[in-house]
C-alpha cells in the first residue's frame, strides 16, 4: 500500500482571483484484478482520497465545501497524479 500526499491549488471559480491551497492524501495500490472478460491485468485501487487541513491557514466551511466537490469532480485527474508518483517505487 502506498500513501502520497499532494499539495493542490484550485481557482475558486466565483472569484477568479482567489485560490484554496490543500494537501491531498492518497492512498491506493497497483493490485492484479479481473478485468472485463476474465482477462486479469494489472490495476490501480484507490481506498482513501481525503483533503487535509493541515495548513496554517484555517479553511472555512466554504472552502472545505469547495474542494470536497473538487475531490468529487477529479477522479481520474487524482488516479494518474498517483500513478506516477507511485511509479517510482515499480521502476
């Protein structure tokens, strides 16, 4: 199991001018898996995408709203950031 965390920026789509900045903590791991037809192939299980609000600056309702929609919204966008971080550890 491998565990990442990101640090993400996201425009706040109300304010162009304004940014949440957050860490991202991933956790998942490459796994063998039916695929389809019985095929099995090699692919990537995500268990926990959770934002944290570790930052000095405190986010308000608001924002954690926000990037939790983010999160919601970016799946596939969240699964290949993880993916090549984790590559390192295959190669």
């Amino acid at each position: 199991m491998h565990t990442e965390i990101f640090e993400i920026d996201i425009e706040v789509a109300e304010n162009p001018y304004r940014y949440i900045t957050f860490d991202l903590w991933v956790k998942g791991m490459w796994t063998m898996g039916e695929i389809g037809g019985g095929e099995m192939r090699e692919c990537l299980v995500i268990e926990e995408e959770i934002f944290l609000n570790t930052r000095k600056d405190k986010l308000s309702n608001e924002d954690q709203v926000l990037i939790q929609k983010w999160i919601d919204t970016n799946h596939e966008a969240i699964r290949k950031m993880f993916a090549e971080r984790i590559k390192k550890y295959e190669d």
